[in-house]
C-alpha cells in the first residue's frame, strides 16, 4: 500500500455501540467531495436492519469538507488517483477486531466510486457495492474478471450536472460487462439521492441480507 494518509478510527460513525457489532453484516459509507462522515449516517433510518453500519471520512481535506481524491481540471478519474484511498478503505476494514460474515460499501458521488474501486481491487473481501451518483474509472484492475456474479446498485438522477456525460458513458458500457448490475435512474433527480432511490437502495440492501 502507498503512504496515501489512512482512515481515522476516532471519528467513524457508527449506528450500533462496539458490543453489538460482531456477527453482523458491516456496511460501509462513504461520503461525496468535499463532505464529511456525517453526511450518510441519516440514510440508516431508511435502511433495512441487521447491518453494523459504519461511516467513515475521507482521508483529504478539500475545503471545509474532506475528499477521497482530489479532482483535477478536466474531472477524470482513472486507477492511479482511485486506487490508493480504495486501499485506505480496505486497510481500515483489516484493522477491525472482528470480522464481519460480509462486507458491502455504500459511496455517494466521489464516495460511490470508491464503493466501486474497492470492490474491483478485492472482490474476494467485498461482497457487493453501491455506486450512488458515482462512475467507474478508467483502467484495469485485479479483480475485473471476478466480479461478474457481485451485485452492483448504480443509481442516478437523469438531471445530475456534476457527473460528466463521459463518465455517465463510460460507466454505462462497463457496469453491465463486468458485474451483477441493478441500475436505476431518476427522472428529474439532480446530483442528490431521493426517496424513491432510498427504497431501491433498501430493497437491494434486504436482497443482500436474504
């Protein structure tokens, strides 16, 4: 692993207390650009019981907020920038003192690329993702003939400004080559996660937990 700055343990976010969380399925959160660990924790409410669902920041401060990798002028994205926090995600997980029966990843925007990138860098370790308002980026990885049978949630909104449409496309052509893919688009949703998505995310969630 690169020296890209690690997870910081003291300010994860958890829905259930240390004792109850052995056992359980984990599910990991991870925020969008510029954001912060308390951004994602509200959307547990909404989601189906039975995970210990932890929230973490991004490693970079960007602004006020904090990022998973910082973006340049024309927006992309390819393995060398995704790979090193994807790997800081993983090494948190490895840091536990219990392992989970699974492990799935949530991400929001930048937070749903990294979903995406960790489990394409180990998807012996990472049962299923959901990329919400995110892409996957360019370039190959370990994993990529290993995914076909993973779950992947796409999720976006057809007026969503911030994601550019190459990226939309890129990530249209790839997901349905390389993964179990559940994809849906909301009309009139912009670069946000609405209710209707919220259910979607849970029906998939319960499917995870069957």
């Amino acid at each position: 692993m690169s020296d890209f700055p690690p997870i910081d343990p003291s300010v994860v976010i958890w829905n259930l207390p240390e004792p109850e969380r052995a056992g359980k399925p984990l599910l990991v959160l991870l925020h969008g650009k510029g954001s912060n660990e308390r951004d994602l924790p509200g959307l547990a409410d909404r989601l189906p019981a039975g995970f210990a669902i932890a929230s973490l920041r991004a490693p970079l401060r960007d602004g006020p907020g904090f990022s998973w990798f910082l973006v340049t002028a024309s927006g992309s994205a390819d393995s060398a920038t995704a790979d090193p926090p994807a790997d800081t995600v993983l090494a948190w997980i490895d840091s536990l003192p219990w392992t989970p029966p699974s492990i799935g990843i949530l991400g929001f925007s930048q937070g749903g690329v990294m979903a995406l990138q960790a489990l394409r860098r180990e998807p012996e370790r990472i049962a299923f993702a959901l990329n919400l308002s995110g892409f996957a980026v360019a370039g190959e990885e370990p994993g990529d003939d290993a995914i076909a049978r993973h779950p992947v949630f796409w999720g976006r909104g057809d007026q969503d400004v911030v994601i550019p449409d190459w990226a939309i496309d890129r990530t249209q052509a790839w997901l349905p080559e390389h993964v179990a893919l559940t994809q849906r688009v909301y009309p009139g949703l912009g670069h946000s996660i609405s209710l209707e998505e919220l259910d979607d995310i849970a029906a998939f969630l319960r499917s995870r937990l069957a």
